[in-house]
C-alpha cells in the first residue's frame, strides 16, 4: 500500500466510568480507511461500534467517557486531544456524519434548508443567501423533488426516506473527505433502502469521499463495502477486504454471525444459532472475549488475548485458532 | 390441578396432537377476518369537523389456521399494525368481521368479549417498552393467568411458562430491567403463552434484536407452534424472517392486501409487481451477487389521499389507464395463491 490512509486509527481505548467500574468501549481499536474506500464496521449492539465513530469526531460525552489512550490520525493530524474549535472546524467539514436516525437527528424547528445551509455557512460563506442557495442545490442532489419549496418546509413534513435524505445532504453540503454513516438505512423500508444506498454510493463517488458504515446488516456490507472490519466486545476479531469478510472467514464469531443472517434463498428448518450472550462489559473474560461462546475454544483461549494474524497483507483476524506466538505476553 | 404426566412434560400445556392433518388441504380455521376496513378520522378547525379519513385498513381479508403461521409484510405506514390492533379492539374498526369460534368480536357485547379475548394474545415489537417496569417478571406474565383462569395456580402456571420459553423459574422475582433484549422478547412470549391462546400475533417481535438473537427467538416461536399447536399472524418488514417462519405470506400496500400466497412460493411464484419489486430490493449478504432489481421510483402515497383504482399505481412501472380507475380485486392465481393486479397474467418478470 503505497497511498496515505485517509484515517488510521492506532490502538485506540475510550473508557467509560460508571458507578460499577470502567467500561471500555473501545479496547484496542486499529483500522484504516483510504480515500474514496468504504470500511464496513459490523458487529451486535453493544459491540463498541458507535463509540468508535464517536470518538472519531471527539462527541464521546466527556465525563463518562474518555479516550485513554491511541491516536486517531486525519490526513496525518492527530483528533485526540485536539481542542474544542480546532475540531469544530474539522467536524462537518472535512468528516461528516449520518445518524440512524432520521426522526429524531433533525431539529424539528428549523427548517430543512436552514439546517443544510447552518453548517455551509459556518465553515465556508457566512453569506445566509448563497447558503441557502447551495442547499436547494443539496437537495436537488439528493434527489428530492421540488426542492425550492421543501427548502422552506420542517422535518415533521416529510417521510422517513426523505428525512434520510436531508441528512445525506446535510452532512455532504460541505464536500467532506470523509462520511460516517451509523446506521443509514436501518430505520428504512427494504424499498427505500435500495434507494438510499444507491444514492450514497453515487454521491461517493461523484465526490471522491471515503465512507466509514457502521451496519449490523450483512446484505448491506456485501453490496458496499471495500473493507470490512468485525467488532465484538470493544475490538476488531476481524479486518479484510470484502471478499475475504464473506468467503474466506476465519473467526468463529464472523462465521456464526453470518450463518445466523436470515436469506430467503435458504430453506434450513432451524436456524443455526451463536449460544449465549454477549458478556458483560464489567465482567469481560480474561482470554478471548468470544470464548465463553465460541464452539471451538481451546485451553489457552481461557488465559490469553489472541493477537492478529495475518492471511495476507489486509485481511487478519485475532483467534488462536490460526496459530500465532503462544508466548506473546497481552 | 393438572397431573404431570410423561405426554406433558411441561406442567399445564397439552401434548402436541398427534392427529396428522392433511397437508395443504383442510386446515382448521382458527380466525376469518372478513373485509376489515379501519378508517381515523381526520378532524379540523376549533369545532374539530371531520374533514377526511386516512384509510389505514381498507378492505382486508384473510384466515388464520389451526398451527400455521401467516406472515403478514409491508413497509412502514401500510397498515400492517392497524389490522393486528383492530383484531384485538386496540383501535376500532369502521367495518367488517373478526369471527373467533363463531362469534364475531368486533360486535360481541363486552363480557363475552373478555373471555374470546384469552384465545388471542399479542406479543409487541419494541422488548423493552412494552413490559411494565415496575411490574416483577412473574406479576407481568401472571397478570391475565389470574383474570383467565382463576382457580389456577399462578405461580406454577407462570413458572411454567417461563420454562417453556427458556428463561429460569427462579427468575419470576426480578424486574424488566434485569434482563437482556433477547430475553425481555422471552417474557413478552411467555406472557402471551400464558392463557393458552390458540392464536398468537405477533407483531415485529424480532426486529429490535441482533441477527443472533433474532435467530433464537424465531426458533423458538417455530417450536412452540409445533407444540402447542398455535395458529401466528406474524406482522414484520423483514422477508427473509417472514420466509423462514410462515407458511402462507400475505404482502399489505396501502392499507390492503396485494398478495398472499405460499412461502415456497417466494423467491419465484409471485406475480404482484410490488412483491416482486420488495423482494429484488433485498441485499444479498455475497458480494459481487444483485438480485435483478426493480428500482421502485418514490414513496409510498399518503393513505389520506390514496389515488383511486390500484394503490400502486403510483410506483407501479406495468401502470395502465385502468389502473387509475379500477381497484384491482382479489384473484385466484392457483390454490391458496390470490393476487390484486389488473395484468398479473400479462406481466413477465425476468
């Protein structure tokens, strides 16, 4: 890989104090997204997916939450620690993100085109008319019809796929480098869904911008993603290109997680099932985190954290399964 | 009251019949609902003067059978809900019949009601705002068990109850909050287990769970339909879990039913544009495969002011002239097959 990633996150931990203990939501976290690339984050809810999109653009409520360690590298800056309007010019700008979801991330006050046109004027023209101007153009963008007249209409106006859509342009309006969608389509119809995705990948490449999806939905990673990373319990169990993601798993919890995936082209009577249930995130296991699940734990699975192992130059997966150092003290 | 016996493993319920039914042919009718219409009012102005209708249900039809499970989907605002509200009198219905063992509960007087009511049971989408939270487990699922069947024994019946849904007799004592979504859809299936209902329905009771989680809770409904013989009405968007469960598949749109067919059916033998076009629409979990796909073009309309004729015609890519003016009716295609579509016979999907 000769090219400069986009965002390389290096081992990054963001921690919660409750009054129960420290959480970490995000143990250990390393990924790279390249320009104009789609990494897929998949994982169960809980999996420390949104957290690490959070800590992305620096919105982990602090307290409870900190980042304590790692870095998170844009365009070669470091985000953590970056101060309060230093990252506000990078938030919405040069990343920008889509909430899951589409009733509740909009302010029901405002009308759609001030919305669009807030964040153009804060970091480009402060001039409100050309602003909104670049917002009836968003809109048109985003493909929803009459867009002079939805300009001066509220989120209560319009349905849950348009809503969508004024996200999408919201968080396009200002050319960003970088998108992250948390679960764009999730509250969407199957029809509106096919709609939006092929919207965002239009737009993706129209724009040249790197997209981070976070998803629980397997049919949606295979249809757009480059890489996929797979997330349980606060780290990445498995990182590799697509292809390798669907067909060259390697981690029993990603091939657990994809036979569980409902299709209609089967017709199995019972549904293959991962037994038990996430742990408790105060009472994680002291080896592997998938362990006390996993249908082929070993010995040593019970005492030590397995490190990554790389297949080839991408796509590697932490089990101990597939050998690696026994002796790696974690 | 009720000896355990080797037949009945689990306390109160009965043994599967043995009986076999003949497969596809008779089934035993457990619920008909006759063109249910559920129309809201819309109401204007300080004299609140009723100024139009949004016609949520407009004309809907169907059977439930005796251990069957029908699938009803749909997209969000097709009124997919309203008919399971309207079967159990959570909303009114404007017309038409629900008959339950012969008496129609959309006009029987209130006491009667109250007893046809323990035959049917609902369980809800969303684990975890529909159990009272300052209700103990035991009290949430013994609630009807007391009101249904007095007399019983309550806490065994509840225990029971649990067990079958594979949750621990011990844990009747805690709270809602205790427990994780998967089980909390658990609790919501054993409270509606508990009065023994011969129909169940359910209405997105996997949606807010993870695929593995999911995966669990639907093989536990399919298996306790083989034991206790329960007919599902089982309401959700999602057509790979509505394929996997059913047996017969009804398709709503706009407040009324396009398609029902058999789920063997689903991946070739339907003939309504629209659930050709929901299925295309679904992701393939392989990359580098696509489903030849129908792009639908726009929303689904307002059910306020629903075009007249077929409440597709605004998305429908095979519209004709007589679209716009004829509603479409529902035609036999083949046995338990019946589409509403002016040009099922003509259109050709590839």
């Amino acid at each position: 890989m000769s090219q400069d990633p986009l965002l390389e996150i290096k081992n990054l931990e963001t921690v919660f104090f409750t009054d129960d203990g420290v959480i970490k939501g995000c143990d250990g976290v390393s990924l790279k997204v390249n320009p104009g690339e789609t990494l897929a984050v998949v994982g169960e809810s809980g999996s420390g997916k949104s957290v690490t999109a959070m800590s992305i653009l620096n919105l982990i409520p602090d307290p409870p939450g900190k980042i304590t360690n790692g870095e998170i590298l844009f365009q070669g800056q470091n985000l953590v620690g970056l101060g309060k309007e230093e990252m506000r010019k990078i938030r919405g700008n040069h990343i920008a993100m889509i909430f899951q979801e589409p009733m509740t991330s909009l302010n029901p006050a405002m009308t759609v085109g001030a919305q669009i046109a807030e964040s153009v004027m804060l970091h480009h023209n402060p001039d409100k008319k050309a602003a909104l101007e670049k917002a009836q153009e968003m809109l048109h963008l985003v493909g929803i019809p009459a867009p002079a007249r939805r300009l001066k209409e509220y989120p209560h106006q319009m349905s849950g796929g348009m809503r969508q859509r004024v996200m999408i342009a919201i968080a396009l309006a200002c050319s960003p480098s970088l998108l992250i969608a948390d679960e764009p389509t999730s509250a969407l119809d199957v029809t509106i869904q096919s709609q939006i995705l092929k919207l965002m990948k239009k737009l993706q490449e129209k724009m040249d911008m790197a997209v981070l999806l976070i998803t629980h939905d397997m049919g949606v990673v295979a249809e757009t993603a480059d890489k996929v990373a797979v997330m349980y319990c606060g780290s990445i169990v498995e990182y590799g290109p697509g292809h390798d993601i669907f067909f060259n798993a390697k981690h029993p919890y990603l091939m657990g997680l994809k036979e569980s995936v409902l299709s209609i082209d089967d017709t199995v009577d019972e549904l293959p099932v991962i037994k038990g249930n996430i742990p408790d995130p105060l009472h994680l296991p002291p080896g592997c985190r998938f362990e006390p699940r996993c249908p082929r734990a070993m010995e040593i699975c019970k005492r030590k954290r397995p490190q990554p192992v790389y297949f080839n130059s991408e796509h590697h997966a932490c089990c101990w399964l597939h050998g690696g150092d026994h002796d790696t003290s974690v | 009251m009720t000896p355990a016996s080797e037949t009945a493993p689990l306390g109160g319920f009965p043994a599967p019949e043995k009986k076999t039914l003949p497969r596809d042919s008779a089934h035993e009718t457990v619920l008909c609902v006759k063109d249910l219409k559920v129309y809201f009012p819309v109401k204007k102005g300080i004299f609140k003067k009723t100024v139009g209708h949004v016609k949520a249900v407009d004309g809907v039809s169907f059977d439930l059978f005796k251990g069957r499970t029908l699938g009803l989907v749909g997209e969000s605002g097709c009124g997919k809900t309203t008919v399971a509200k309207a079967l159990v009198k959570l909303v009114p219905a404007h017309q038409g019949q629900v008959i339950c063992k012969g008496r129609d509960l959309l006009t029987a007087p209130a006491p009667e009601l109250r007893k046809l009511r323990k035959n049917i049971q609902m369980i809800f989408q969303d684990p975890f705002s529909s159990l009272d939270p300052k209700m103990t487990v035991g009290n949430i699922i013994g609630e009807a068990v007391k009101f249904h069947r007095p007399g019983e024994d309550v806490k065994k019946r509840v225990q029971d109850c649990m067990e079958i849904t594979g949750l621990r007799r011990e844990y009747d004592k805690r709270y809602p909050h205790e427990f994780s979504g998967g089980q909390r859809q658990r609790i919501g299936i054993a409270r509606a287990l508990a009065t023994e209902p011969a129909i169940v329905i359910a209405d997105e009771p996997v949606s807010a769970l993870d695929v593995s989680v999911q995966a669990r809770v639907l093989n536990l409904m399919k298996s306790l339909q083989q034991r206790l013989n329960i007919a599902y009405l089982f309401i959700t968007h999602d057509l790979s879990v509505v394929k996997h469960i059913s047996h017969d598949i009804a398709v709503m749109y706009l407040g009324s039913i396009v398609e029902i067919f058999n789920s063997r059916d689903l991946k070739s033998g339907t003939v309504h544009p629209y659930t050709r076009a929901l299925i295309s629409s679904i992701p393939l979990a392989m990359p580098g495969q696509k489903r030849n796909r129908i792009e639908l073009t726009g929303e689904i309309p307002s059910p306020m002011d629903a075009p007249p004729g077929c409440g597709f015609q605004t998305r429908c890519p095979y519209k004709i002239t007589r679209c716009e003016t004829h509603r479409p009716l529902l035609e036999r295609v083949k046995s338990r097959h019946t589409v509403a579509c002016h040009r099922w016979k003509e259109i050709k999907f590839s």
